[in-house]
C-alpha cells in the first residue's frame, strides 16, 4: 500500500516558511497559495511541530450591580404592574425607569 503525499517537500517548505513570516493570520493566505484549505495548512503545522495555538482571551464578567432580573422586580414593585414587556430593555434603561418612579 502506497502512502499518498498531500504535500510536495516544495509545498512543506513554502508552508513553513511562509507561516514564519506570516504567523496564525495568515492561515487564509498560505491555504490560497498552496491550493489547500485553512484546516488542511493548520493540521499540517501541527504535524510538523511548528503550529502555535492562539491563545484564547480569558473573558472576565464586570460586576456591574444588580442583575436586570433583579431591576425588574424593584421597578415591579414600585410601579405595581407587569413588567415582562420590558425584558428586552437595557440595564441603563431599568435604572433610569427605577429612579424616574422613585422619584414620583
């Protein structure tokens, strides 16, 4: 059984060179010149030892005071009527409304 070479040693050269110089953005180009696509360049890299992974972005979650759950139930029971329509307003907008009927 004959192993099939998806890539020439000419293609592995300019992959790697060209991801040297180009980095994880330059997936996209590499796959367009190579007649490859970006999973098929990416895998090879990693293959080849040479693929970096991006670093994901650890997101951190502000505490930003009250949840807008929990500002739906002061405006409901300041103003003393369903409020489920305003599930789709902001947390600004709930707040504004909370101090605007405070204020009555």
């Amino acid at each position: 059984m004959t192993k099939t070479v998806n890539y020439t040693d000419e293609q592995l050269a300019t992959l790697k060179s060209k991801y040297e110089e180009l980095g994880n953005d330059g997936l996209d180009e590499i796959a367009m010149e190579l007649g490859k696509s970006t999973r098929s360049v990416r895998s090879k890299l990693v293959r080849e030892g040479v693929y970096v992974a991006t670093p994901k972005v650890a997101t951190v979650r502000k505490d930003t005071g009250p949840t807008k759950k929990e500002l739906l139930n002061q405006l409901e029971s300041i103003v003393g009527f369903d409020v489920t329509p305003l599930q789709g307003a902001t947390k600004e907008g709930l707040q504004s409304l909370i101090a605007y009927a405070q204020g009555q």
